[in-house]
C-alpha cells in the first residue's frame, strides 16, 4: 500500500522563523508548506490534506487561536491537529486558550528540536495510519457495494430462473390436463382391448413427464433458496403407513413384500413438514420397489437422539457399486447408464430428497453391494407434538377417499381461457347432470356470476382481460356489499408451487386444484364442498 508523502503547513508572520522550522522538519520525510499570515494558512488548508499545522499565535491581522477557532468551524478542516508554537507566554492561562481554541499541543520558543520532531512524527505517524484506515474502508465500502450489486443480480437471475420455470411448469401442465383428462374420458367410452392398451401406454407417458415437470421444479425452487418448510403437528404413524400402502399395489404386482415398522419408542404426533416427508419417503420407497425383483422392501422409523426421527430403507434388489455410491445424490446422475435404459427415470429424485432430509435439520446416507441391496438412511429433526393436529383442508391436493354421492345437479360457472381444459372439465361434470356454463376470461366470468345463479365457480387463474385472482376478489366483494352468502369457489390452475396455492386462498377461493386434474379427484372435492343453494 504506497501512501502520498504527508503534508505540514507551518504558518509565521516572520520568514526567519519559517525558515528555521523548516530546516528543522527536514529529516521527518514530510511536504513542507508555509504560510505567512492566518488567512493564508486557512486558503492553504481548503487545498491540501494537511497531516499537522504548527501555528504561530502572534500575527498581524488574524493571530493563530482565530485561525485555529475557525479551522474547527470547517468540515474540512477541524480535524487537522493543530500545534502552537509561541514566544508569547508560558503561562497556564495562555496554554488554556491554546486547547480551547482546538490545538493538540503547545510549544514555546525557542523550540527544543529534539521534542518538536519527536511530536511531530507521531502526528504524521497517525496520519499514515489514518490513511491506510480510509483506504481500507473505501475498499471495504466499494468491495461491499459490488458484492450487494451481485447479491442482487443473483437474486434477480434466481426470480427470472424460478419465474421462467414456473411458467413453463404452467404452461407444459396445461396442455397435459386436456391429454390426461381426455384419456379418463376416453376410458370410460367403451374401448377395444388395442384401443385400451394404447391408451394405457399415452396415460403413463403422460404420467411420467408429469413427474418429470414436477422434479425441475422441486429442484429449481431448491437451488433458488426458495423452498419452504412448514413446521405443523401430524400423525407420524399414520403418514408413513399411508405412504406404504400408496406403493402396495406395485410391489404386489412384482411378488415382493413391503413392510412399514414404526418402533413403539417413536413419538406418534411430531412437528415438522408432512408433504416432505411423505414425498421423501415416496421416492426412496419407490426406488427400492423399482429395483428390486425378488425378496421385499422395508421401512424402519425409530427415535436418534433428542427431537431426531431416523428413517430407514432397504431392499434386496440390483444394489449400486462401490464405483457409483459417491455420485448417487449428484442431479441427473443414475448409478449406472444401464440402470437408466432398463428402468427409466431422471435422477433428479435422490438429490431432491438430499435437499429435502438438509432442509429438515438431517442427512442422508446409503449402503449398498452390488446385486444384493441397499439401504438409503436419514435422519429429520421431529420434535414431538404438544397437541393432536388438526388437519388444514384449504390448500391440500392429494385424492382423498370417495365422497357421499352427489344428492342434486349443480348449476356450475366454469372459467377458462383454453377450449382444451373447458372440455375436460365438462367431460367430467356433465356425466353427473351438472348443468355448466362456460366462459373465457375473468371480466366474463364476474358479470356472468352477477346476472345468473351458480352454486359452485371453477376459477381458471392464469387468463387474458381479467386474471382469476382479481375476477374471485370482484366476486366476494359484490357478495358482502350484496350480504350475500359466499358461493363455493375452486381454483382450477396449472400454477402448482406452494406459493401460489396460499396466492389462491387469499384471493377468496375455497379450494386450490393443481392441472392435470383427475376426475375422481375433482368430483370428490366437489361432493365434500358445503354447497348451498345461491340467493335470489
């Protein structure tokens, strides 16, 4: 760090004395200035980054406590230390009016050379010091403002990615509900044994970029820093035993067993994030059932320490080589090429679920021999529950068991922008005698609900003219001026992030239903709706 030679400004009316200082300051490697008067010395101070002035206090016109009083009045300036050298008086009183005026010291004449040096090193000392001090915080301060900068284009760049996919989730889910809704309606539709076998293959394709599309955006929201946990009370028993027997089906349709053991030690009600957790549990199961062709597939929960939960998996299936084990939680990494060809997938699934065990306070292992299993483990911080959970119904979108049948045809207003959806959805309800009026936009769909009568809305959100967030808002606000009871409101939307679902419950929707949407699903959720006939 190379500084600017320091400055010294000694000011005297007298040019012998001037002289005589200066010879003095010679060997303090410092720049020299002179003044001969007291407004000389304070133009000169508006100049140069004075390191010390020596002031004479006798001077025609201004003496040297003036100048020193109006030094310190000056932004600029009233920090230059300031020393007095003076024949004028050794007396305290004269000392005293030197400090008042701002001075740091008070030399009198004739001037020991000896102490004058010795002071005035350590005045420039300070000085050196002051400088390197400034360097670094304007370092610091320019450092600081580029990293905010680049805090705040990563942000930026993190919002566009996260927008970008969250776009084109909506937009890929939306042309999938008319192929998957389309397909239901085509099953139910009296098909031949090679148009059914067709269409099965179309479903499960369509399924798995279903999956797909679901995986990028979980690992997008993931990298963007911006998934959330929730910390509710829930049934722990219950949610992994549930989540073995969504997979049942498929290991009994491969002859091997799937056990689920909850230890009698575990907590039954824990805090933390059911959905996670299940959708954790879901992948590593599901993992296990996919490679494994003989022999069965476990799930172990037992209590690890304070508050810990730790979960095991095993199989006894194609196993992963010691080879691949270290790259098994890398994204679109598979333990092998050969895994991928014979049984499909992105490997987006376990480095997902690493994201998911870290957000959750834990880690995730595994231990593996090639054609003999593995067994994937990790570890949630669960604290046990206080209270029994309640079950929050507002935002949940996974098929709930067959509904009571419905007792009378509903008047129902549906709104959507794409024909495609509109006809699914149709295809569905008017198999139930619904009678369904449909309109395209929002601005259609608030002055269709104000002129007719509709027991239930099914709210597109994403449309042209008017959004279905603003066209719901419109809604409620005509029914409280009207004193009318609310109508039933579902937000049927290809926006599937977490976020969006509360965005839709805020706006005044009963219900959120992500795109693709199955019928059963949609008319179960219809049937358990509190459905009152509208006012006149």
């Amino acid at each position: 760090m190379t500084l600017p030679k320091p400055e010294i400004l000694i000011v005297d009316d007298r040019k012998e004395n001037l002289i005589a200082l200066e010879a003095l300051l010679e060997d303090c490697d410092a720049v020299v200035k002179k003044a001969f008067s007291g407004n000389e010395a304070l133009s000169l101070t508006l100049k140069h980054n004075f390191a010390l002035v020596l002031l004479d206090v006798q001077m025609p016109g201004m003496d040297g406590f003036e100048v020193a009083e109006l030094m310190r009045l000056n932004a600029r300036t009233k920090h230059i230390p300031i020393i007095f050298v003076t024949a004028i008086s050794k007396k305290q009183t004269h000392i005293f009016k030197g400090y008042e005026s701002g001075a740091v010291d008070y030399l009198p004449k004739p001037i020991e050379p000896l102490i004058l040096r010795s002071k005035v090193k350590i005045f420039l000392d300070l000085w050196r010091q002051q400088q390197k001090l400034n360097i670094v915080i304007a370092e610091s301060t320019k450092l600081a403002t580029e990293l905010s900068i680049a805090k705040k284009e990563a942000e930026a760049a993190n919002r566009a990615k996260t927008e970008f996919l969250a776009t084109m989730s909506h937009d890929i889910r939306t042309p999938m509900n008319a192929i998957l809704g389309m397909g239901e309606v085509l099953q139910e539709s009296g098909l031949t044994s090679e148009q059914s076998h067709a269409l099965k293959v179309l479903n499960s394709a369509g399924s798995n970029l279903l999956t797909l599309i679901n995986d990028i955006l979980d690992l997008s929201k993931v990298e963007a820093g911006q998934l959330r946990m929730e910390s509710i009370p829930f049934d722990l028993h219950e949610l992994t035993l549930s989540t073995g027997q969504i997979l049942l089906h498929k290991a009994q349709a491969k002859k091997i067993g799937l056990n689920v053991h909850n230890n009698s030690d575990c907590p039954r009600y824990v805090m933390g994030d059911p959905g996670r957790l299940r959708q954790v549990l879901l992948n590593l199961i599901g993992n296990a059932v996919k490679f494994t062709d003989i022999g069965r597939v476990s799930l172990t929960v037992e209590p690890f320490g304070k508050d810990t939960i730790r979960f095991t998996v095993t199989d006894t299936g194609i196993g992963i080589s010691e080879g691949h084990l270290k790259r098994i939680f890398d994204p679109f990494r598979q333990a092998e090429d050969s895994t991928t060809r014979r049984f499909g997938g992105t490997g987006l699934g376990l480095s997902i679920c690493q994201r998911l065990v870290q957000a959750m306070g834990g880690d995730i292992t595994v231990e593996s021999n090639k054609d003999k299993g593995s067994a994937f483990q990790f570890t949630a911080l669960l604290a046990e529950a206080e209270d029994v959970p309640v079950v929050d119904e507002q935002i949940q979108d996974t098929p709930q068991t067959p509904g009571p049948t419905q007792k009378a045809p509903l008047n129902i207003l549906l709104v959507d922008d794409v024909e495609e959806n509109r006809m699914v959805i149709s295809s569905f309800l008017n198999q139930t005698n619904n009678q369904i009026t449909e309109v395209v936009n929002g601005e259609e769909a608030v002055q269709e609900f104000i002129s007719g009568s509709y027991d239930l809305v099914l709210m597109d959100m994403q449309m042209p003219v008017l959004d279905g967030f603003n066209a719901t808002q419109r809604i409620r606000a005509w029914e409280k001026n009207q004193q009318r009871q609310p109508t039933q409101i579902i937000a049927l939307t290809a926006s599937a992030m977490r976020e969006d679902m509360e965005k839709t419950i805020q706006a005044g929707c009963d219900k959120h239903l992500s795109k693709p949407i199955k019928k059963a699903h949609l008319l179960d959720v219809i049937n358990r709706l509190p459905i009152s006939q509208p006012q006149p």
